[in-house]
C-alpha cells in the first residue's frame, strides 16, 4: 500500500516500533498501521524509505511508541470484580476461601452482572486489552437472566466478547461449594445454552460477540453436564471452556470420584479436542501434556492467580513445546484482584522466568501469549491477536518515552514488559479509538464506578 488513493479510516504511524506478531514474526522500525471497514489494510516501515502510509481520516502519531496487536484475555470472572480483595486467604485454603464467597455472590441480579461486566471491560481495555472471554457460571434463581445482561454490557463498552454460557448444576446439597440457589438442573442449562447460542453468536471472522459453553468443574459439573455440553458444543460449532487441573485438590476429587486425574476425567467427558481451551492446567503430567497437545486442547494461564493462592505455576514452556495453544487469563477477584492484561503480560513473564529460569521466557514469548496465543484458544486465529491484511483493526499504543522506559533505548519488546508499569496510549477495537491519549472514550464511566460501589457494598454487608 502506498500513500496514494482514497483515505482509510485510521492511520497510526511514526511508531518506534510495530511488533506485528505475524507469521514471519516482523517488527518494523518507523512502523505504521493502517486500518479501513473494520480490518487492517496495511503495515508499513522498517530501513530505508519504505512506502509511507496512505492518507486517512484520523492519523495517530505513535512516535516514541510501541506498537502491538490489541491484547487477547482468555480468562476471567467478571462480576467478581464486586467483591476485590475480600478478604486474605488463611489456613483454610483456597477452597475455604472461595466457600466464604459464594454467599455474597448468591445476592446477585442483573444490575449487578451488568454493572461489573461494563467495569471489568473498561478496566480490561485500559490495561491493552480488546479481546476477552468471560466464564460466567453462576444464575441465581427468579433474578433474570444474567447471560443476557452480560451481553448488553459487552455490546456497549464495544470489546470483542466471547460470552462463557457456564454453568453449575453440583451444589451444596451434592456436597459442592456453590450454594443450591445459583444452580440449574441438566435440562434448563442445556435449553439456555442453545438459547443464547441462537440469539447472539457470530461467527464471522470479524466478529465482536461469540458464545462458548462453559461448566465450571468436575467440583460443580456432573458427569451428564459436561458430557450434554460437549455434545451440544458439537452440534452447534461453539467452542468449550472449563477449569482443569488448577489445584492440588483436583486431583484429590477426581481420584476419589473417579479414579482418575482431572486430565483422564476430562477425556473421558469428551472434551480432549481443539474445540476447548481450559483456565489453569497446573498440573498435567508430562504424558498429559502430549495428549493435550495432540488434541489442541488451549490453555489459559491465570500466572497471578497462581502466584497470588500459592498454588503453582502453570507449565507454559513444556505446553507449547508440545503444540497447546497457550493464551493468558487476568481471573476474577476470587483469586486475581487486577484487571489489567499489561499486568497480567508482566506477571507471566516473572513467573516464567521464576519456573524455568532466567532464559526460560523473553517478553516476545509473553506478547505471542498474549495476542496469537489467546487468539488461538478463543478459536479466531487469524482474525485477532496480529498485525496482518485483513485481520481484525485492533492495536494498542505502548509508550516508550515516560519515566519509566527512561534509559530503555536497546530492545522497544523487553522494555515493554521489563520496565513499567505502563499503560496503553491509544487502544483501537475494529479501527474505534476507544483509549485516546491515555484516556479511556467511554461515556458514563463515573456514574458507573458510584453504581459498582453501592452495588458492592451491598453485597458485602456484613
């Protein structure tokens, strides 16, 4: 493309640095990115006079910035974000504690769902992020329909969704954590999966709203939930989604209910196919991690929730050696309190490095995470997650030339995550500017941050 024809719609130039993540893996000095109907329509720069960017209606000037793919977040629990910071964990573990929030998240109606997933998203796209899932597993009885609220919040705030239909039909009368009001039988799930399917999923590549439908666990799901739900997923071409392998206690359960290791139980339910990508997956063997691989089984690695329960560390480098997409995941505020995917791209590349070394990640490992390896798990490689004709026009602007990248002159990459902390300049979902100078181009933001407040508050009256 050269600087002649008719303008496109946005143009960002003058970069220090276009990391495309693309098939060739470019980056281009003097980089600029152009964008038209939605999609990238060139990416330009490098040595020499290269061929300057095409006229456009709006022109952001990246220089003294980095220049990636908009962040991909492969995991989270939005309405979580309600009760942040709870409570520290004690002795009671990581199940105990989550015991002592399933009571406040009973309280739940549409508002709250509404409300949380429009301030979970605008936190997410401050962070760089403009695509996300969602896993959101719990529907109170009589109080509407969450999924549906959900989905109003993501059409507003104008991410890329994919909307987790999860469910839980195991609760404290079968001896499971999630109290009996916020669990739905077979039937009624099954229904409501196809429902939302029906109403709201698009598949086309530059889509902003899909479904994937998500049990929560072998804690919460029984054996005809997760078997009824990967059979419909088949029948309807959606994706899966799921937690596995995300605490030692896993094993135990699935030992004792089973006889077998989460891995085992979840092939056993049929799920060990590409159409699924799983939160967490601590603890494969390395034989699992082969099957998993074989199978294009996607991982989200939740690196803070890791760190932050004390957990382990998902082992990211064997699993992409073995062919498992890996994608990153910030989690929800059971376990996670931070919605921002920068933070979330910083933490991975410490615990990385914490697991295997000081060589075992770079930064470009981390950005391949965060934007083609979450793609891929999503199921939208190509579309998202790269700078390249015809994918989706969503970028972020990274700056460079603050306080904080002082001195970080040799590698535009590394500074990116080794210095900081840092937030995009500019973000652009499908060429919308939705991040401008730094600030966040959402209408209503202080009315409601004061609604999530009371909202929150409510729920956690003591």
């Amino acid at each position: 493309m050269t600087g002649e024809g008719a303008p496109v719609d946005l143009v960002v130039a003058g970069a220090t640095l276009v990391a495309t993540v693309d098939a060739h893996r470019r980056e281009l000095a003097d980089g600029w990115v152009a964008i038209d109907g939605g999609r990238i329509a060139g990416v330009g720069g490098g040595p020499g006079p290269g061929s300057p960017p095409p006229p456009a209606r709006r022109r952001v000037d990246a220089s003294g910035c980095l220049v990636t793919p908009g962040l991909v977040n492969t995991h989270h629990h939005m309405w979580q974000n309600l009760t942040r910071s709870y409570r520290p964990m004690t002795s009671e573990g990581f199940l105990g504690w989550l015991g002592a929030l399933y009571p406040l998240w009973a309280r739940l109606d549409e508002e709250a769902i509404e409300v949380s997933t429009w301030v979970a998203l605008a936190e997410l796209a401050a962070g760089g992020c403009t695509t996300t899932s969602d896993h959101l597993y719990l529907q109170a009885a009589g109080a509407g329909s969450f999924f549906d609220a959900q989905v109003a919040a993501a059409r507003e705030v104008g991410l890329r969704f994919t909307a987790c239909r999860g469910s839980v039909d195991r609760s404290q009368r079968h001896g499971a954590l999630p109290p009996d009001s916020v669990a739905q039988d077979l039937d009624t799930i099954l229904a409501d999966c196809e429902r939302a399917v029906a109403s709201v999923h698009d598949p086309g590549p530059l889509s902003y709203l899909r479904v994937a439908l998500a049990p929560h666990s072998l804690h919460a799901a029984s054996d005809e939930l997760m078997r009824g739900t990967a059979a419909l997923a088949e029948r309807l071409d959606v994706r899966l989604h799921t937690h596995l392998a995300a605490d030692r206690a896993d094993d135990e359960a699935a030992r004792a209910g089973h006889g077998l290791s989460p891995v085992e139980w979840f092939e056993a339910m049929g799920w060990m196919s590409s159409r699924a990508w799983v939160a967490h997956c601590i603890f494969p063997s390395p034989a699992e991690i082969g099957r998993l691989g074989a199978a294009g089984v996607g991982v989200a690695h939740c690196a803070t929730a890791c760190l932050l329960m004390g957990v382990g560390i998902t082992p990211v480098v064997d699993l992409r050696a073995a062919g498992v997409p890996v994608g990153l995941g910030v989690d929800g505020s059971s376990n996670s309190d931070s919605g921002s995917a920068w933070m979330e791209a910083r933490t991975a590349l410490l615990a990385g490095r914490f697991r295997g070394g000081p060589a075992a990640m770079t930064a470009r490992d981390v950005l391949e995470l965060a934007t083609v390896g979450g793609a891929a798990c999503l199921g939208r490689a190509g579309e998202i997650g790269e700078l390249t004709v015809g994918a989706a026009g969503d970028l972020a602007v990274w700056p460079l030339d603050d306080l904080a990248h002082a001195g970080a002159v040799s590698d535009p990459i590394e500074a990116w995550l080794r210095c900081g902390p840092t937030a995009p300049r500019h973000v652009v979902v499908g060429g919308r500017v939705i991040v401008d100078g730094g600030e966040l181009c959402l209408p209503g933001l202080e009315d409601r941050l004061a609604r999530h407040r009371k909202i929150a508050r409510h729920l956690q009256e003591c």
